[in-house]
C-alpha cells in the first residue's frame, strides 16, 4: 500500500506546518488588523474620551415646560368670580441629568436671597440634603451598612441605597445642624421631575431679592423669575367656598390625591384645586404649559419656542352673582339666634337644573358666630319634615290606595299600640276632622298623612291596633320618595355631595315608619328638596342640577374666548301620574301659598305675585340637649324658570314663620335680580 505521509505523519506536524503559505499571510493579516482595533479603541475611550463627552455636553437640547395661567370662572351674566392675580416668583427647572449633589448646590446658594415657609421640611429631605452635601459622610455610611446587611446589600438599587442611608442618618440625628431654610428648597427642587418647571418661593419675593438672584443665574443653573398666579375673587371672598381654593407652593399637592395627581405628571408643589368646583373641573381649569427648546453649542446656549402653552379652559356658571350675594345676605339677617345651626337655599331652574344661587350660613350656637357655607346645600343632611307630603300623596296615588276624586280621611289622633301618640299641631286634641287630599296639603296634616302612609305599607289604620305594616312596607314607601330624588345624591358636579341618612327599619324601629310618612325620619339635603320640587314644577321630570353652564376656551394671549361646551339638561328619571293626579298635588300646593284656610301654613307667602305654589315644613329635632326644630320650605311658579329650597336647622321656636319671612324675600329678589322684574 502506498505511504502517505499527512497521515502518518500527523503526531509530528503542528497544524500551522500543514497550512498553505496564503492561508499563513490571511491569518497574520487578520491578527494585525485585530491587534490595531484594539489599540484605537483603548486610545478613543482614555486618551480622548473626556474630550468626547466634552463635546456632546456642548451640543445639547433640552425642553423645558413653563407654567400656564389658571382659567377664569365667570358668573352668569359674564362678572369674574374667580381670577388670577399675578406676582413675581422663583422658579426651578430641573435637568434631565441633574444629580442630587447639584441641586444641593444650587439650593445652598439660592438661600442667600431667599427664606421660604419650612413647615412642610420632612425629615427625609433633610436626611437626603445631609447625604447629598457631605458625600464623604455619604460614602462611609454605605461602607457601614455593606458590613451590617452583606450580601444583601449587594442587591439594592441605587433608591433602596438611598433610603437606607436616609434612613440611618435620620436613626443617627446627624442632619440635626443642617440648615432648614436650605433643606427646604432643596426639597422643593428635588420634588420637581425631569425637564419640568416648579415655584420655589411663589409670592412676595422683593424687589432685592429679585435683582440679587437675576445678576447670579448662571451660578444656578435652572433658576429663574418668572411669574405666578394666585387665585382674588372680584365679586368677594362669599364665592370662595362654593368655587373652591388652588394649592400654593406651601400646602403642595393634597395628601389624600398626591400619588393620583405625581403620576399624572404634577410636581410636589404645583397649584392644583383642592375642592368644589376647582377640583372637581382641574382637568379644565389648569391649562397646559409652555415648550421651550433650550441648546447648548459650545457653551453658548439659545432657546426656540416650541408651544407657546394654552391657558386653563374659563367656566361660566350658571350662578347669578348679584342674586348669590342677596340670598346670603337675606339668610344672614333673617337667622335668628338661640340653638340655631345654619340655613340653606337653593334656587334652580325647573326644566334645566341649572342653579342660579346656593347660599348657605353655618353658625356656632356656642358663640353664635356666623360662617358662609353655600356648600351645606349639598352636604349638610337635615330632617325636613313636612315638605316631603307632595310626594308621599303622590305615592299613594300610584298604588291606588287615595284617587283624585275619593281622597278624604279623617285628622285624628293616631293611637298605634307601642308608639306615641301622633296629631296634628292644629288639631292637639284629636278630634275626628274630615279632609280631602289639598287640604291635607294646606294644612299640612299629619295624621292625614300616617294614615296614608299605613295604606301604602299595606294596613288601614284603627285606634288601639298594632302596626302590622307588609315587611315591603318600608322600603315601599322610601322608593316613592326616591323617584322624587329624595335621599339620593342629585350628581350635581360639584365634589363632597352626600345622600343623606336613612334609618334603620327592623326591629324596635318599625314603628318609625309612621314619622317616615310625614316627612320625620330621614333626611335630605337642600339641594335634595330643590330637585324635589322641580319634578313638581316640571310636570314630573327628574332634572340633574348643575353650576357649569358652559366651558370657554381662550387663545394664546388669554383674550378671545370661544363657547365649546355648553350644559344640556340631564334627565334622571321621571314620575308617572295622571294630569288629575298631578293637578290635585298641585291644587294643594297653590292653596299653602295662596288659601284662604283658618290653618292655612303659609300665609307670609300670600300676595306675591306672580303668585307661587308651596309647601312648608317643620320636624321635630334635639340641639344642645334642647328641643328644637327645622323650618323647610319648597315653593315655585308654573311656567317660570323659578323653583326654591329653605332649610334652617335647630330653631327652638315652633312655627315661627321664619321660613317663611326668608322664602318671600328670596322669591322677590329673584324676579328683581335674575328676571329683573320692577319690585
């Protein structure tokens, strides 16, 4: 067999000996060109990187968001209610690589010329302020916590370093020496993201202040002055609890929505609404800020605008100012004293809902000091008492236990087995007095009213019996209310609205439900009732009440307005009765405003004209440990924009006609003020 020698030679050759002499140059060409790539690159990242990093440094872009003014909310006719007031400010816009080292210094420095509230400090900004300018301390703090936590403190992040740090410096009171006023802008800085622009000091920076801090900018990188905008009421400071309030530089966002509100990209202590209508329309309110482009090519920064920013949409309420004004001031002078809480009124309109005043007085009974509070209209829970019959005899119609033409029943004292005593304040006696259903209403009688209230829940009354009511009976008689709106919320836009309270309907309670069928078990709001009575006024439809009228967009210069949202009534539900059901109601309610009844309830509203339909309201209650008593009122015009809701808790005079004396007054002031009408 013929020798071959790759094969028996192949222990005694090295591989590279059996390669052809081209393969041997390729291979040392490769090896070369390797050998020089590795040198450059080592000579790019050492010798000249610094350099490198020098120049992208010098070519950089950044935008910066600046603030956008706040939109206005006007009343009715077009008078500001709420506007903005503008004042010098400092402001800070944090860079995309701004580290905490630098801000520390810029805060360190811009301390000198300002001194800011330092009630808000937190002990974590201080701990961070220490961290950030003793970065010697910093270091040997995290040696020592390495050897406390070992291996796991090798899987911390740089945040979870950063707490632990804090976290040993506040443990340590190290931070105890470090200068507040400092910390304090060093945590309004921090609280700022990224590229976005917040207010250090946002009012009453002075004069010197302001030349101080301009001549040394460029030792404070993202300082400037700009300006601010602080919410003034034109109209007077009586709207501010009904519009609401804006956080300002010192509150910072609210507690209970800051995490909601630094996700949807707010700084720590940018103004946001805190409650009623600022809050409830911030979305609109706030506008959306400027975008500015700021280069740096080779030192020499310039900036370009890139949105010249859009201010806050403008609300045109449907409020009347002039007539908020008067029905303040006409439930300020009429309240009388003693146990005396408050008293509510709101005026709407029947067929849209929208509200053209919602005065409100709150009063310490201690001290008798008195409090505007237009939002107790939606707040304040009240038994009301008889104001709600309209609507029980309306129920009763439904279940066809009364009809327009057979509705009488006898006032007499209700004697249930286990309950007081129930009659009516005109007839203390109890003696057996025939009346049909309007006079039931003019003379607001009770008994009427529990025996109807027994026919719905299933029993015809007899003296001496036990209340043997369907196990429904409650719950019955509580959704013939509700279809009025009563004890529901009415979704009016405006926040911290409540449904009133219901009480309990088992066991020893059962009983209650004769006081719930004349208007003295749960209770309402006044802007309940005010809907209430629209139902009445309208013919039968559950219209939502709404402030908003319309919604106004500006231009850029904050100038030219435009209408882009307008209010449309919002139907909630609606009550189905016969035209003769609904004129016996009616019927009633005429004669409480306008009859001529020895027992008549609402003789102080006789001779208004164009004449109104009524019905008054009185409920038993306990203040102070006294007894006492709310006066309600409902009353409106047929065909008119006009429907009206009273409520004054904790009188200790029964009847004293004050609902009465104050409804009359409202009614004229609108027909002369809204309507303008000659007195």
């Amino acid at each position: 067999m013929k020798r071959n020698p790759y094969l028996e030679d192949r222990d005694k050759n090295d591989a590279r000996a059996n390669l052809p002499s081209r393969l041997k140059l390729l291979l040392g060409v490769v090896i070369a060109l390797t050998l020089a790539l590795i040198i450059q690159l080592a000579f790019l990242t050492i010798k000249q990187g610094p350099a490198f990093e020098t120049e992208v440094s010098k070519s950089d872009e950044t935008v910066e968001l600046g603030s956008a003014q706040r939109g206005l909310i006007y009343d009715s006719t077009g008078k500001v209610i709420t506007g903005n007031k503008p004042e010098a400010a400092i402001t800070y816009t944090r860079g995309k690589l701004t580290t905490s080292t630098q801000i520390a210094k810029i805060a360190k420095t811009l301390s000198k010329y300002i001194s800011i509230d330092t009630s808000r400090l937190s002990d974590r900004a201080k701990a961070d302020y220490y961290l950030a300018t003793n970065p010697t301390q910093a270091t040997k703090i995290q040696t020592k916590l390495q050897k406390q936590y070992g291996k796991t403190a090798d899987s911390w992040s740089s945040t979870q370093l950063s707490t632990y740090q804090a976290q040993y410096v506040m443990n340590h009171n190290l931070d105890k020496d470090i200068d507040a006023n400092q910390a304090m802008i060093f945590q309004k800085m921090s609280g700022a993201y990224a590229l976005s622009t917040t207010y250090i000091q946002e009012s009453g920076v002075s004069d010197k202040a302001q030349a101080e801090i301009g001549e040394r900018l460029s030792d404070m990188p993202g300082i400037k002055i700009g300006e601010s905008f602080s919410r003034d009421y034109p109209e007077g400071n009586d709207f501010e609890p009904m519009v609401g309030t804006v956080t300002n530089e010192s509150t910072g966002l609210p507690e209970d929505r800051l995490h909601i509100l630094l996700a949807q990209g707010y700084s720590q202590n940018e103004p946001v609404g805190s409650f009623a209508l600022e809050k409830q329309y911030e979305s609109l309110l706030k506008g959306s800020p400027s975008q500015t482009v700021i280069s740096t090519m080779n030192g020499v920064k310039s900036s370009d605008i890139k949105y010249e920013g859009q201010a806050g949409d403008s609300l045109k309420l449907t409020i009347n100012s002039a007539f908020q004004k008067k029905v303040q001031q006409i439930l300020e002078d009429n309240l009388p004293g003693g146990d005396v809480q408050g008293a509510y009124a709101t005026v709407i309109n029947p067929y849209t809902g929208a509200i053209y005043a919602m005065g409100g007085v709150s009063r310490d009974s201690k001290t008798g000091t008195k409090t505007a509070n237009p939002l107790g209209n939606i707040n304040a829970a009240i038994v009301m008492g008889s104001v709600v019959k309209p609507a029980i005899l309306a129920t009763g119609f439904q279940k066809g236990v009364v009809t327009p033409t057979n509705n009488t029943m006898y006032d007499q004292a209700i004697k249930i087995q286990g309950t007081p005593n129930i009659t009516s304040y005109w007839n203390q006696g109890g003696s057996p007095v025939a009346v049909d259903a309007p006079t039931a209403l003019e003379r607001s009688s009770n008994t009427y009213f529990v025996q109807l209230g027994m026919k719905i829940g299933g029993q015809t009354y007899s003296p001496g019996e036990q209340l043997k009511l369907r196990s429904d009976a409650f719950q019955t008689l509580r959704n013939g209310l509700a279809q009025f709106g009563l004890g529901t919320k009415t979704g009016i836009d405006i926040d911290g609205e409540t449904a009133g309270y219901r009480g309990p309907t088992s066991g020893a309670n059962i009983g209650k439900y004769l006081y719930e069928s004349f208007g003295q078990y749960d209770s309402y709001t006044t802007m309940q009732l005010a809907r209430y009575v629209s139902v009445i006024a309208n013919g039968g439809y559950l219209v939502q009440p709404h402030l908003v009228g319309s919604v106004l967009q500006s231009d850029v210069s904050g100038k030219n307005q435009k209408t882009v949202w307008t209010a449309q009534p919002q139907l909630q539900g609606q009550v189905s009765l016969t035209t003769d059901q609904w004129n016996v109601i009616k019927n009633g309610m005429y004669r409480v405003a306008n009859g001529s009844d020895p027992h008549n309830t609402g003789s102080s509203l006789h001779g208004l004209s164009p004449e109104v339909y009524a019905k008054t309201g009185t409920a038993e209650t306990t203040t102070n440990g006294h007894s006492t008593y709310t006066e309600s009122m409902v009353a409106y015009v047929p065909g008119q924009p006009f429907a009206m809701s009273l409520a004054i808790p904790g009188l200790n005079s029964y009847l004293d006609g004050t609902n009465g004396r104050i409804s009359k007054e409202i009614i004229n002031a609108f027909w002369d003020t809204v309507m303008n009408k000659p007195s």
